[in-house]
C-alpha cells in the first residue's frame, strides 16, 4: 500500500481560486458561472470528480463526521488526486465547508430524511420532512462551496409501490420547489436508483443515479439509456466502485477506474467515487465487511486510489485516445443569417476536438452573412448563388477534407464538446451517421421559448438507446464516403426534409445511424408566430415530395416511424404510454419499462381531418340556421361542429398545461400575481401554436403538390429542369388530410 500523495501547490491554488465561482448548468453539463484566472474572468467547464464521504459513527451530539484535524487530512489526500467534489449524505457543519475550501473542494449536500418508512400516509410527517429539508438548505445555501442539495437518495422500491410513482413523484416535486424557492440560485438533485428508474424526476435540476455495474457493455448500456432519463438535464453518476474484500485490490481499482471512464465518455457531467475510506457507519453499527475504499480504515492508500487519479486527470477523455480521432468538416450552410451567425461560428470555434476545419457556405445571403464569416480567421467562406438548404450542403461536402462531415445550423450554438461526441459513435460501433440532441437556449426571447414547447420542431428519432431513425439536420455528421456513395443531398429540398430523406436513404442501404446524447447543441427557435408558421408551411412542402420519393414511409399522408421520437413536449408524450415490469413485489433490479400505444382516437381532435370537419359543420349549421328551415339539422351540425372544436380546443389546452413554462422570464418560482399572468400568457401561446400547426402543415403539403420547385442538375448543363412531380395518387393522398 503506497503512502499519501502530495499535492502540488499551484494546482491547489487554482483550483482555490474557482472554489467560490457560482456552479449552474450548461446544457447537459456544468460550468463555473465566473471562474477567475490569470486572464481575467471566464466561463469554464467544470466535470465532477468525486468521493462520497461517511457515513461515520455519530460523535456524542449526533453529528456524523470525524474530527476536524482527520477532515483536514483527509481534504488534503483528497486534493493530491485531483478530486474536486465531497459527496455527504447527512448536513455538514460550515466549519467542514471552510475546510473544503481552503483545498478547493466542493461539496455535495445530501438531506437525509424519513424515506424508509411509509411517508406519505403521514401528515405531520411529510409537513416536517418539508420543513427540515427548507430550514437545512437556508442554513447551508450561501456557502461558496456547495455544490448543489441531494434532496433524498434511493427510495426504497417497496415504499413506491406502495404509495404508487405518481405520488411519490408529486412529493419530491413539491420538495424541489420548496427548496428551489428557499435558494433559487442553488443546484437541487434527488439521488435515483435502477429499481425505481422510472419515476419522473426531470424537474430536478441535474439527474443523478448510483450504478453498479462490473462488466464494461453492460454499464455502457445502461448509462447510455439512462441520458435518455436525464432528457436535456445533465447526468452525474453519483455512486459507483467496488468492494476490495470480494474483488481484491486490484480488481477494485480496475473496475473503479473503468466505472468512471465510461461515465466520463459516455457523457455524464461527472462521476463519484464510492467511497473514500473502508470506515464506514451503518444503521447504528460500523460496517465491517465492506471495503469500498480507496483508503483503508487507517488512511492508506488502496491501488484504486492511483486508479481513481488516473482516470480524473484523463476525463473525459485522454490525450493519447485523441490523437487518433479522425479529421472532421464542420459545415454551417447560411442563408440571410447575420442576427445568429456570429454567435455559431464563436461557438464553433471554440470546440475541444482536436483535428477539425469550419466551412461556411454562403447560400445566397442577402445580408451581412458573408462579411461576418470572413471575419473569423478559421472559417474557410464559400459564397454561392441562391440554391436551397441541400444544394449548399453539397457544395459543402465537395470542399470538405475530413473524413467525418458535421453539419449544424447557422442559428445554433454549439456545445464545446459537441463535435468531440458526436465522433464517438463512429470510433466505437459499424454507423455511418451519427445525431444528437437541440435545445432552445435559456436566453432566448419568450415567443421563442413559446415555440420550443410547441409542435413541429426537430428532434430525434431512435430506434433503441443508441441507434437513431432519424436525426434533425442541425445536429448530425456522417462518413464522407457513405454521403458520396449516395451522392449526397437531394437538391430538390430547398427548404426542410433533407435531413429526414438522407437519413432513410442511408438506411435504405442497410447504413445505421448513431446517437449520441451529450453532443449537444443549442438551437434558436422562430421568435414570432409568423416565423413559425413559414416554418411549418415549409416542413410541410418538405413531406409532400418525401412521400412522393418514399411512399413506403407514408400511411394516408402520415408518416410512419419505426421508432420512438423522444421529445419532453406532453404532445409526443401523449402518443404512447408506459408499463412498467417491476418484478415479484417490486423488486427487480432493473425494471422493464415497455411502450405501449395510446387510441388512435386520442390524438384525432388534434388532426387537420377533425379540425376542418368540425369547422364546416359548424358553418354548415350557422347557413342552415340563417335559412330558419330545418331545426332538427341545424342544431346537429351546430352541435358537432361545436363539440368537435371544443375537443381540439381543450386538447391543445392540455397540451398548454403540461408544458414546462416555470423555467421562463417571470414566471417563478415565486408565485405572484405577475407569475400568475405570465404563466397564463404562456400557456395560452403554447395552446394556439398546438392550433395552428396543423394548419400550416397541410396548407405546406398543398403548396408542395401545387407549385414543384425547380433544382439545377447535378451535371454542368446550363438549362433547369424541374423536379419530379408527384403523381395523381400521391396528390390525392397528401390532399386527403382535407
């Protein structure tokens, strides 16, 4: 066993310095709001690498910590690892705190409370649960060095079957706003487990989940479903190690180490390591059998200890393995694009990876486009005449010397290691594209904001955890050749269904496309009702000429997907339900969460068919009124006409009430009068833009059908020819939503 590490200094006052910088979420990872260095102030990425610490025998007044001089020493070891992050399960005391600070550590808060027990039978008890949990945060909130509160940890399986997920889903939301309300600013998680996986926690702030899992696929897997829990929040595995009793110490190190570097790769904003020493207090009595330390009962270090190290200076990823990634393209297609433009190519340009050129086309641009892009030394600009979204992505992929082409969009802004994940799927399985995740910015306008909760955006569709269906077109990347071999984009797609027609024709190919959860983008979203109806409008042109190239990808004007598209919009969760296989009484390891469809009829009301047939019985009803002839008729028309608009009325405002609007300008989480009325205006924007969607998608068909768009061929003739026309039955079926 090697004796303690020393820490060096200067790493030490670094990481001091950053110590009091606010943490806040960014995207589906962790930044430093203000982290100092010799250059002045700057937004840095912070990755948890962390240790659980106790719990320990309680000392005469209850409180579960060793002395100050063994937290001192054990800060210190800490610290010579590279560890940044102390997890707690009970409340520290601040003098804890001042010593985490003073070596640069953060702390992970965990509330312990009356979770073992049938709480919600209890009145007083859940009242005081709230109260405890409010009161500790208060106290504890404005340390520099808190990290964020775990609000509970692993609840047990058998405590929610019985008082039933929505329940105990509906306490830990009424405990996160308590605390969130008590300290806006502060970071909130509830600590998951797999047995109970299926409780929807994504209010919480940051997903976090303990596993143990000791083969490398296995845990790979499950971490890679669990992104897709975690949704646009970050993950943090928030437990993992292993027992050097049962596997020995240098088993232990080597599944520690593995633990850690597939949460790191797999995109997790952190991982902790449990637990920093074998001494360990449990249920009233030490817990003698057990050795997940990295250091003995004595402060010894364990081999996992070196391990651990290593794998924390290497997250996410090391040095040697990036060295060997392939070349990539990045290539922003722009038409008119000046307002957004300059933050995307910042954004992009900034980016860890380590062998990428930036290509700009230029498609047309009536505006300052192309002035802006050749401002920016590393973007190689490409100005064309006016051709459409899939003739610039061309161009694009004829000047492009990587072997991996990643195309985003030029009103989006790039996460610092998207193109890094993005690349994964291509060096870890056969795909020949790969996708990943949008989400509108926190700063964008209200409307905007709005129109994220709305219909119609681009997403994703898999068809398991880690192969994708579809994947949208401002996040995507594919092989160079496989995007030659099929002569790259369909020009005749001038405005939208590009990335969906490449997609299928790829896979038409018997080609798979990856996904990748943590290559993240953020993507402006229309900031007008009219901007948003021109986008439907065209996504609805785009359709008509995908059924007319893939009929066998449309059922009666409707597409077919054999996946799921993951949204957290309550309109695409509507669509399907879920059942849950929990085991014998509850107690699976790891539940089966199967997908089951919902009733056609549950989405009829917000079908074109259903809107425009209620409409005219409705008018037809108010004719035969007017006329004072047949009552009997008119009050019949009037009255499913009326029913009709009232069902599409009342969806769209269910639809509305479980948007997630708490997160926008004033509205939370205090609740006031203003809240009040601008949670109102939300909602009542969401339920319209639910109305009109459909509207704007069949007027797009329609035009699609009607007016065919011209496309130059691909050969170097000078003359136009037009695209090929649907047929009469392709017609009538992209009309027969009317």
């Amino acid at each position: 066993m090697s004796t303690a590490l020393q820490a060096d200094p200067e790493v030490r006052h670094d990481i001091a310095l950053t110590s009091t910088a606010r943490i806040v979420t960014d995207g589906k990872f962790l930044r430093c709001a203000a982290a100092h260095s010799a250059e002045g102030v700057q937004d840095d990425r912070f990755l948890i690498k962390g240790v659980t610490y106790g719990t320990f025998a309680p000392d005469a007044d209850g409180y579960q910590f060793p002395c100050p001089a063994r937290v001192a020493e054990d800060f210190r070891l800490m610290a010579s690892l590279g560890i940044n992050t102390v997890r707690t399960y009970t409340p520290p005391r601040r003098d804890l705190l001042d010593e985490a600070a003073r070596h640069g550590l953060r702390v992970m808060v965990g509330l312990p409370w009356s979770q073992h027990v049938a709480f919600l039978d209890d009145f007083k008890l859940k009242r005081s649960i709230r109260l405890e949990i409010t009161a500790k945060v208060a106290e504890l909130c404005d340390h520099p060095v808190v990290l964020m509160f775990a609000l509970g940890n692993e609840i047990p399986p058998g405590v929610v079957r019985w008082h039933g997920r929505m329940r105990v889903e509906r306490f830990l939301r009424n405990l996160y706003e308590d605390a969130k309300e008590t300290a806006p600013n502060s970071l909130f998680t509830y600590v998951n487990f797999p047995p109970t996986e299926f409780l929807d926690l994504s209010f919480f702030d940051v997903c976090a989940f303990n596993v143990y899992l000791h083969h490398a696929p296995e845990l790979r897997s499950y971490l890679a479903r669990l992104q897709h829990i975690a949704g646009q929040k970050p993950l943090l595995l928030a437990e993992t190690g292993c027992d050097s009793a049962r596997e020995g110490e240098a088993g232990q190190a080597a599944i520690t180490s593995m633990h850690l570097n597939a949460a790191f790769e797999e995109g997790a904003c952190g991982a902790i390591a449990f637990a920093w020493t074998d001494e360990w207090w449990r249920g009233g009595h030490p817990v003698t059998d057990w050795n997940f330390g990295l250091v003995d009962r004595e402060r010894n270090m364990k081999p996992a200890a070196a391990a651990v190290a290593s794998a924390f200076a290497d997250a996410p990823f090391s040095g040697e393995r990036q060295r060997t990634w392939p070349r990539a393209s990045v290539i922003i297609c722009a038409y008119n694009a000046a307002d957004t433009l300059e933050d995307c190519l910042a954004s992009v340009e900034q980016l860890t990876y380590p062998d990428y050129e930036i290509i700009l086309v230029n498609d047309g641009s009536k505006d300052r486009t192309s002035e802006i892009g050749h401002r920016h030394v590393r973007v190689r600009v490409i100005d064309i005449p006016n051709g459409g979204l899939s003739a610039a992505r061309n161009v694009g992929l004829a000047e492009a010397t990587g072997e991996i082409i990643a195309y985003t969009d030029a009103d989006t802004r790039v996460d610092r290691d998207w193109l890094t994940f993005l690349v994964q799927p291509f060096l870890t399985s056969d795909v020949v594209g790969s996708g990943g995740p949008n989400v509108v910015p926190a700063d964008d306008p209200p409307m905007a904001q709005c129109i994220a909760r709305a219909p119609g955006g681009p997403t994703h569709v898999l068809l398991d955890d880690r192969i994708a269906e579809h994947v949208p077109g401002c996040n995507m990347a594919f092989r160079r050749d496989a995007l030659l071999a099929i002569d790259g984009f369909n020009p005749i797609y001038l405005r939208a269904g590009d990335d969906v027609d490449v997609c299928w024709r790829l896979q038409a190919r018997g080609w798979k496309i990856g996904f990748a959860s943590a290559a993240l983008v953020w993507h402006h979203h229309r900031s007008s009702v009219k901007a948003y109806w021109r986008q439907q409008v065209g996504y609805g042109e785009g359709e008509t000429w995908l059924m007319a190239h893939h009929p066998a990808k449309f059922l009666d004007g409707r597409m077919l997907w054999r996946g799921r598209i993951y949204s957290p919009l309550p309109f695409v969760r509507s669509l399907w339900g879920t059942r849950i296989n929990a085991g014998v009484w509850g107690t699976a390891a790891f539940p089966s969460v199967y997908r089951t469809d919902v009733h056609p009829f549950a989405f009829l009301p917000h079908s074109i068919r259903w809107q425009v047939v209620s409409f005219l019985m409705t008018m037809a009803g108010g004719l035969v009124a007017a006329t004072g002839d047949h009552r009997w008729a008119s009050a019949i028309l009037l009255g499913g006409g009326g029913i009709g608009l009232a069902a599409t009325i009342a969806k769209n405002i269910t639809y509305a009430m479980r948007s997630e609007v708490d997160s926008l300008p004033d509205a939370g989480p205090r609740m006031t009068a203003r809240t009040r009325r601008r949670r109102l205006w939300y909602r009542c924007t969401v339920a319209y833009l639910h109305f009109i969607q459909p509207l704007a998608r069949i007027r797009g068909r329609i035009r699609g059908v009607l007016s065919p768009p011209e496309v130059a061929l691909p050969q170097a003739e000078p003359q136009r020819s037009r695209g090929p026309r649907p047929s009469l039955n392709e017609a009538w079926r992209a009309l027969l939503l009317i």
